[in-house]
C-alpha cells in the first residue's frame, strides 16, 4: 500500500490542465486521492489485476518484412531502454524470433 507521501508525490506529477481553476484542481487531486487504490505505479504490480493474454495473429501466406531498426534521439535512448528493460522484467514483452 502507498503511504501518503508517495500519493502526493505521484498526485503532483500528474499534468493537469494549466489554466484550471484552482478549486478545479483540487477536486481532481481529492478524486485521485480517493481511488488510488485502483492505480498501478509499477509494471510489476500490474499483474495483481486480472489480465486476458492475446495474440496477434497475421493473416495466413503473409510474408513478413524485416524493417530496418529505427533510431532514437540520442536524448531518449536511455529512458526508452529503461523502460523497455521495466517491461521484459515484468512479463509483458518478449524476446521475438529474428526472421
């Protein structure tokens, strides 16, 4: 569970609307506040929630084309690699079979 410090810290991060009205705001704040529960703050936790697996599937006598990789600004790549890293970590990705 979330101690309080870490709900406001998270509360705060949340980008609301700049021009809203401050009694706005704060209403928006209390509502997150009262559902916290229903938030997941890590990939880790998210499979405590009950989660349908799928598939894509292709259609079939498809062939698939290998694309060159794309790049990334160079101010980006570490935190794209994290969190890439966050979600094979936690199950939701997986390595694919080169072709």
């Amino acid at each position: 569970m979330l101690i309080e410090r870490e709900i406001v810290e998270w509360v705060n991060k949340i980008q609301l609307e700049p021009n809203l009205h401050p009694k706005e705001k704060r209403q928006y704040e209390d509502l997150l506040h009262k559902y916290i529960h229903l938030f997941v703050f890590s990939y880790k936790n998210f499979f405590k929630i009950t989660m349908e697996q799928h598939k894509i599937e292709s259609f079939p006598n498809v062939k698939l084309v290998k694309t060159k990789q794309g790049r990334w600004n160079p101010k980006y790549t570490t935190m794209v690699k994290e969190e890439l890293d966050e979600l094979f970590e936690a199950g939701f990705l997986k390595p694919m079979e080169t072709i």
